[in-house]
C-alpha cells in the first residue's frame, strides 16, 4: 500500500531491477487473485459472504490480508470478518490476521462487552507489535474489522482508512471512520507530531503516514493511535448487505456507488469480483480487497 510519502516510493522504484520493473508494469509478475465464498453453519441465521484480493501495480508485494470465517463460542455462532491492509511489509498485517480475532475472543468479557473487549484486545494486540518489531518489522497497518453474533448484532471496528458500509433500507452507511491526519491534527500536535499538506499529494503524519491512526509503525507511534472506533448495529429486515474494503476500492469509488453495484448481485463472491474489477477500471494502482457479507 503506498501510504508512506511519495518521495519513498520513487526510492524503491531505483532500487528495482529494470527487467523487473518492465514485468511489473505489463503486469506480468503479479499474484493471482485471492477469491473464495462461504455462509453461515446455522440453518435459521442465513449469512453468507463473498472475497476477492487483487494486488495493486505500485511495486511492492502484496500487503492486504483478509479473515472470513465462522466460529461456534459458548453456544453462540459468531461470524469474523476483516480487511487488513498494510504498509512497509507484510508481516504486521500477516500477524494480525492470525492473531487479532484471537485476541478479541480471548477477553475475558467479550460476549458479555463487546466494546470493551475489541478496544482492549486492539490496544494489546498493538503493543505486542511494538514490542516484536525486531521480528514483526518496522511496517504497519490499518484494519477494519466486523464480527456477528447470532446473526443479530454487528460489531464493526476500524483503525485507519479501511471501510465498513452497510446497505440499510436500500441505502449506503458508512459505519466506520476514516482516520485521516488532517482531522486528528490537534491531538497529533499535542503529542509532538505534525501535520503536512503539500500540493498534489495527501495530509500525511510527520510528512510520511497518510493515517492517523494504525497498528505499528513504531517510528511514528508517539504522533499515531491504535484506539479504534467501534459501533453496534443490531440487523434487521432493512439490512442487505455490508461491504468491508480497503483504500484501494475507496480511494477511487464512492459508497453510494459500491452499494449500487453489490445490490443486483444476489452471490457475494461474484459482488465482490464487480466490485474489484471496477476499482481496477477506474486505474486504482493500490491493493484492492473487500468482502461483501449479505444477510438473510
């Protein structure tokens, strides 16, 4: 993901062989796409979701991972869904796929708070990245992450600017927030950062990071926050479908118009697939993942 300033970009495009760069740019040496399907073990809570991962042509690797699953906790069915998109390297993200769910269901008060449970277990999650960055790298990562108890409760949370919108009565809601620098600029020069805007390119933290928010990224991490932004949403009849995405679909599409395209398509894979291949249309260079989740 090419959220770090431009002028690290253009140093990493010298460092690359030049046949390398020929491939890259002909596309000839990027991954497959990631893509899959799945829906709810429980026959009277119909849930069923759809992925794609399609790596981005701004020379790096892959750094987006996702989580798609369903788990049985204490009787209860809970679906996990997240978007986790990183920066300078993948092991951050990688880390998180494995470990923040995990996190999450481990607090001890989880079915019981689960606000309380997903802020604590993003914080502690955060500060073991911190603490391993000799191992988990100096990188980063944003998230946006959406657990459903029962089929009944939505729990959306996010650091960053990956995105939960929901289509509700027929209609696009941003359930997360975007956590961008220009509106965090007080606490961040209150804790010694800054905020730079410059022209043609994004405000980004200390003139690098264009989140204010994030796991990692130890260099910055005095200026930035891992405190995410949760949000219970009970579902309903008037709830279809809620799509998580990284930046790379929303940085060139708007919510209305990714809802519009999803409501059609009755299979969540093959919305997931429209969705990626529009971004790709519209010339998004970054990675692009999303999951679409339809309910009822």
């Amino acid at each position: 993901m090419s959220r770090h300033s431009v002028a690290g970009a253009s140093r990493t495009s010298k460092r690359t062989p030049f046949f390398q760069r020929i491939k890259s740019a002909a596309c000839l040496d990027s991954s497959p796409p990631d893509s899959g399907k799945g829906k709810s073990k429980s026959s009277n809570k119909r849930m069923s979701h759809g992925f794609q991962l399609v790596e981005g042509k701004s020379g790096h690797d892959m750094e987006d991972y996702h989580v798609a699953e369903y788990r049985k906790i204490k009787n209860h069915e809970l679906g996990l869904f997240a978007i986790f998109d990183g920066h300078l390297g993948d092991r951050v993200p990688s880390y998180l796929k494995d470990n923040l769910f995990l996190n999450i269901l481990q607090e001890p008060n989880f079915l019981d708070d689960p606000r309380t449970a997903i802020k604590n277990a993003y914080r502690n999650t955060d500060k073991y990245i911190l603490e391993n960055s000799i191992n988990l790298g100096p990188g980063g990562s944003t998230a946006v992450t959406a657990i459903v108890i029962d089929g009944k409760d939505l729990w959306v949370a996010n650091v960053g600017d990956s995105r939960a919108v929901v289509c509700e009565r027929g209609s696009a809601n941003q359930l997360t927030v975007d956590h961008e620098p220009h509106m965090e600029r007080k606490r961040i020069e209150k804790q010694g950062g800054f905020v730079t805007t410059l022209p043609g390119d994004v405000p980004r933290v200390n003139g690098q990071l264009a989140v204010a928010r994030a796991f990692g990224d130890q260099s910055l991490k005095a200026h930035l926050s891992s405190e995410p932004d949760v949000r219970h949403v009970p579902l309903d009849s008037t709830m279809e479908f809620i799509i998580l995405a990284s930046d790379g679909l929303w940085k060139v599409m708007q919510n209305e118009e990714a809802v519009e395209l999803v409501k059609p398509i009755k299979d969540p894979q093959a919305a997931a697939k429209r969705l990626t291949s529009e971004a790709l249309a519209r010339k998004s260079k970054d990675d692009i993942s999303c999951i679409v989740i339809r309910f009822g």
